[in-house]
C-alpha cells in the first residue's frame, strides 16, 4: 500500500496494520473530562491485523503504548530497528458503555480515525477499526451525520476506500451519532488489530 494512498496523519498507522479501508473525521474536540484511562492499558505489546492477509499484514511486530499526560496516550509500532511515526491515543466511554478509541496526529489539523476496543482476558486489547459498508453509504447516513454536527461527508473509491467526515465534532457529538440507528446500521468492524502483551495478565484467551 503506498503511503500517499492514506491521510499523511496515519500512514505509519495505516501500512503497519495493512488497512485497505478507513474511517476519518476533522480531529473532534475532546477534553480531558471527556476521557477514560483504561487500566493496565500501558506498556509492551505484540501487534497482529486482522483478518489475517498475506498479501497486505507484515505479521506481528511490535507495539508500545505511553501515558503522555491529560489521558492521552502514545502509540508507536516498530519492526526491528525501525519505529514508525508515533500517533497519539484517547479513550471515550459510549452512551451503550462500549470503549471509543480515537487515534490521531501530534498535529491535531490532520485528523482522526477511531476504533471500537475491548480488553481481552491476557491483558491484551482488541481495536476494530471503523468504517461504513459500502452498500449504506447513502442519504440515511449523511442524515445522521449532520444531525450530529457533521459539516459533510466525503464518500471514498477506489483500491483504497477512505470515508471523509468534515466538521469539528465534540463528544457529546460522538455519543449522540454511535447511539444513532441510521449511522450505526451503517458502520463495518471487519478490520482492526489485537495488542497482546509481551507479559500476560494470564493465560486467558484473546477475544477475535
């Protein structure tokens, strides 16, 4: 996948996960009062995309995650002796209780992708990548959108299908549009990647 096929704000996040498909907004406006810190979150992982690809996935590299400061968390992939860019990590609680990751630049201007987490029984934690079905990306869900501050949306094609939500959004924003039927029925969780840590929890299973 070549690099200039995806936002320049993840790049590094796009090839080490071998996404052929994304979700990204303008950065949403999110404080620290609007932020969760899941516990055991920091520390040394092993990351794996899923579904498993051989003609995209490098396999499993490496993956570290830091606390930076005003719940907001570091997260840099490496192979080898090669470290990509790092991207920076927040973590909202959904009106249904469901964990949001936003991932986003250093440069806030750049943008935001978001994932849907759950932590596993080892520790570990499972990030499904968001993003729209191809056959729901219609007026229902622009509708939904814009009811929830979206400016517009921009609808991705090609080998690389990257789904452009414009307007700065805020978490009352997110909330209201992930408890909406008409942008709900239209989200695809096929893709993501699981950390697991380098030292288990437990011997417990990961969660697909």
């Amino acid at each position: 996948m070549k690099s200039s096929a995806f936002r320049a704000a993840f790049a590094s996040l796009a090839l080490a996960l071998g996404l052929a498909a994304c979700l990204t907004s303008d950065a949403p406006n999110l404080s620290p009062a609007d932020l969760t810190e899941p516990t055991g979150l920091v520390g040394s992982y092993f990351a794996t995309a899923f579904p498993e690809d051989a003609t995209n996935s490098p396999g499993t590299i490496d993956a570290t995650l830091e606390a930076i400061g005003e719940r907001v968390y570091r997260l840099t992939f490496a192979e080898g002796e090669h470290k990509d860019e790092p991207v920076l990590l927040r973590f909202m609680i959904l009106n249904d209780g469901t964990l949001l990751g936003v991932f986003s630049d250093p440069d806030p201007a750049k943008g935001a992708m978001y994932a849907m987490v759950t932590h596993a029984s080892n520790g570990g934690w499972i990030f499904r990548t968001v993003d729209f079905q191809e056959d729901r990306r219609d007026q229902t869900l622009r509708d939904a959108l814009t009811r929830h501050g979206a400016d517009s949306v921009d609808f991705g094609t090609g080998q690389f299908v990257h789904n452009e939500v414009k307007g700065s959004l805020t978490a009352a924003n997110l909330r209201a549009l992930f408890s909406d039927a008409g942008f709900v029925q239209a989200l695809e969780m096929e893709h993501g990647f699981r950390l697991s840590p380098k030292t288990p929890e437990s011997s417990g299973t990961a969660l697909d």
